[in-house]
C-alpha cells in the first residue's frame, strides 16, 4: 500500500511517498480502507522528530483518518465490512490502510462527507477530553488560542454550546472578526496585551478555564490571565517545551496548571472520549449547533505542501490529505 514515510526527522521535504506493507488486523481491531487522513500540528512535531509514537505503533505520521471498514478482527460487534466510519489513531494515519482498536472507530456526523469526516474526531476528542480533564462548567469564562485553527475553531462553538462565556487569541484583524463569527465573545489580538484585553472585558476577572496550545511562550500570560480558582491545561508547545512559572502568582489564586496529551491515553480512556463525541458531539454538528470551519484539501502525494501550509500560520481551519 501506499503511506507517507520519513527517511528521518527534518522539514516538509523528508515527507515522502513509498510502498509498504499493509497493516494485519487483530482480535479486537477493524482495518480501514482510508478516504482522508486529518493533518495536525502533533503530525509536524513527529516529523520533526519530537514526538514519536508510543512503542508499538505504526512509524506513519496520522491521528485520525475516515474511510470503510474493509476487515472486522476477531471479537468485534456491530461492524461490517463497508461501513463508513472516523477513526481516532495513536499513528499510521497517512497510509492508503490503517488498523485501530475498535472502541477508537465511530460513524461519522449524520450529512458529513467522508473527506470533511476525516477532520473532525482528534479535534473533537482533544477539546471534549480537555474540558472534562479541567471541569468546565457550563456558564464559565473560557478562552482559547489561535480562534481560527482547528482547535480552536472548535473549542469556540463547544463551549457556546455549554452557554460559556468564550473569549480567544488571533493573529489579524480579519480573523479576529472570524472568531466573533464562530460565536466569541471576546476575540482578541495577540500581538496587542490581550491579558489586559481580558481582564477589561470581563472586568477583572479573567479566565476559569484557558485551553492553551502554545505551551512556554504563553505560560506567564496565560496564569495572569486565570481567575481565581481557574484552570490552564496546555495541550501544544508551539510556542516552546521549557517555561518559566511564577508559583507566587498561582499560589494567590489557588490556580492549576496542567497538561494532556490524547495519543499516550490508555486504551479504555480513548474508547470513553469516542463514545462521548459521539453521543454528546456529533448531535451537536447535524443540529447546526457546531459549524465545521471547513478545510482545505491535499492530495497524499501534495503531504508536503499540505505540512508547509499548516507551518505557514496563513491556515484557516482544517487540513486534509485525500487518497
């Protein structure tokens, strides 16, 4: 089969195209036929060679893809070959087959094609998981990084979903308008002091609950930007892995940070997070309460192109390889 490998870590060019042997189904797993594979930022950093897969997994980069189910493994229900389906992956997505543990694979959204599927579940996994990983109540002040990217574009509509007060960051003038869009309601620039921004607009008081993509670069904003008794969980490290914390000031507040990542999750974990985007998110989208930001659409042999638009920061969305 097909599949995108990397000779070694490096830029969008160590991304290439080679034959290799097709995945072999286990008890307990489905093999997918793949339509489109969703790309994201953790797909750059183990390109980079700063996020390998967990032992065990496919060296393929790819969390989630959408296809059919083309074998059922042993032990499996309520699955048959042919079936449409998302899958949330620990790796292996960018390849024309890939296995997943059958608890990690659900019907997509009722009316979403199977391309725009593909970017949907990590997305929705990482903010659902997130948000519960932190208590976010409904009626709290909320804020999200980078409003107009994947993550972000998502987290603004759930948390209006759960009647929270949403506040986010962006990088220009026109896609500040389009968090207002997605339903903000504080979008803010982040190369002005958007902490006191915040703090103006929700007079005093700041964030219950950041979800934080940027990891050391904002960790001195982000705590400055709790409210009293609120929670960070950064989930990214675009902005660095090595921050400095100010204890004092997380002290005063009887603040919490903390941080997740979705990919090194336990099994039966993953398994709950799919049930519940299922049950509690894929409504939310076929009843217009969530609008998918739309995506932009590469063909696996582009992946390179696909990478360098992601890295550009120009990106709206979500980005996606079709096979």
């Amino acid at each position: 089969m097909r599949a995108i490998t990397t000779a070694d870590a490096g830029g969008p060019e160590v991304l290439t195209v080679s034959d290799v042997p097709s995945p072999q189904v286990n008890r307990g797993e489905l093999l997918i036929e793949v339509t489109a594979a969703g790309v994201n930022r953790a797909d750059v950093l183990q390109r980079q060679g700063h996020y390998p897969p967990p032992p065990g997994i496919s060296e393929v980069i790819g969390l989630e893809v959408s296809g059919t189910v083309a074998e059922v493994g042993e032990g499996v229900d309520g699955w048959s070959v042919g079936d449409p389906c998302v899958a949330l992956l620990a790796g292996g997505g960018y390849a024309e087959y890939v296995v997943a543990p059958a608890g990690q694979v659900i019907p997509p959204p009722e009316g979403v094609d199977l391309v725009t599927a593909a970017g949907i579940v990590e997305v929705a996994a990482t903010v659902v998981s997130n948000m519960a990983h932190v208590n976010l109540a409904d009626g709290e002040t909320f804020l999200v990084h980078g409003g107009t990217g994947g993550i972000g574009s998502f987290a603004i509509q759930y948390a209006k979903a759960r009647g929270c007060r949403v506040a986010t960051t962006a990088g220009s003038p026109d896609k500040v308008e389009l968090c207002r869009e997605l339903g903000a309601d504080i979008a803010l620039d982040y190369h002005d002091d958007w902490v006191s921004a915040l703090k103006q607009a929700t007079d005093g008081y700041g964030a219950d609950v950041i979800l934080d993509v940027m990891g050391a670069k904002y960790l001195s904003a982000n705590v400055k930007a709790l409210a009293r008794l609120g929670r960070l969980v950064v989930i990214g490290m675009q902005g660095g892995v090595k921050g400095e914390l100010n204890l004092n000031a997380l002290l005063t507040k009887c603040a919490t940070v903390t941080a997740t990542s979705l990919r090194f999750r336990p099994l039966d974990e993953k398994a709950a997070i799919c049930a519940r985007v299922r049950d509690e998110v894929w409504p939310l989208i076929e009843q217009g309460k969530i609008r998918l930001a739309g995506e932009t659409h590469f063909p696996i042999e582009d992946v390179r192109r696909a990478h360098e638009q992601l890295e550009g920061g120009d990106n709206r969305g979500k980005i996606i390889l079709t096979l």
